[in-house]
C-alpha cells in the first residue's frame, strides 16, 4: 500500500508542477483512483477471508484491525475521487 501511496504523490505532484489540472488529468487521475479502490474492495474482502479462517482471537484480530485500516483508506480515496476540480486544483497548489 506505501507503493501506492508515493505513486500517487508522484503522479500529483507531475499534476502540481504543470500548474493546474486539466481536464485529461482529471479523468486520469479519477481512474487511477477508482482501479485503487476496486484494489482496496479486494483486500477487504481477502482481509475478511483470512479473519474468518484465523485459528485464534489474536489472529483475527490483526485481520480485523487491516479491514478497518483498508477501510479508512478507501473513504479517502473515494473523497478524493468525489471533489469537485476546482477543490482537487486548490489542494495541488
């Protein structure tokens, strides 16, 4: 997931240092983000597998404890996805 996330502060930094984010970049950016959370959706739902199947509490627990921190994750990414684009442009200035 750190792999992700310096891929996206790459690619929105490339975005800030053209000066405004276009339209093209937008749709690019909105996809890159939708094919993360669709990777994310993913996770959760092996995350789910794995707790289920956990031979003890503790074990479960971890995998609990990745679902919500997948979870948290995905909101944001779907925030993100959702801002109008003169917010997104605000926030890569």
């Amino acid at each position: 997931m750190e792999d992700i996330k310096m891929k996206l502060e790459i690619r929105t930094g490339a975005i800030k240092n053209a000066g405004c984010v276009s339209e093209l970049s937008r749709k690019w950016l909105l996809r890159m983000l939708e094919n993360e959370i669709a990777e994310v959706d993913g996770a959760i739902s092996n995350e789910r597998l794995w707790m289920f199947g956990a031979d003890d509490e503790f074990t479960a627990g971890l995998h609990y404890r990745n679902i919500v921190d997948l979870s948290k994750y995905k909101v944001c990414l779907q925030a993100l996805r959702d801002m109008p684009l003169e917010v997104l442009e605000g926030l890569l200035k």
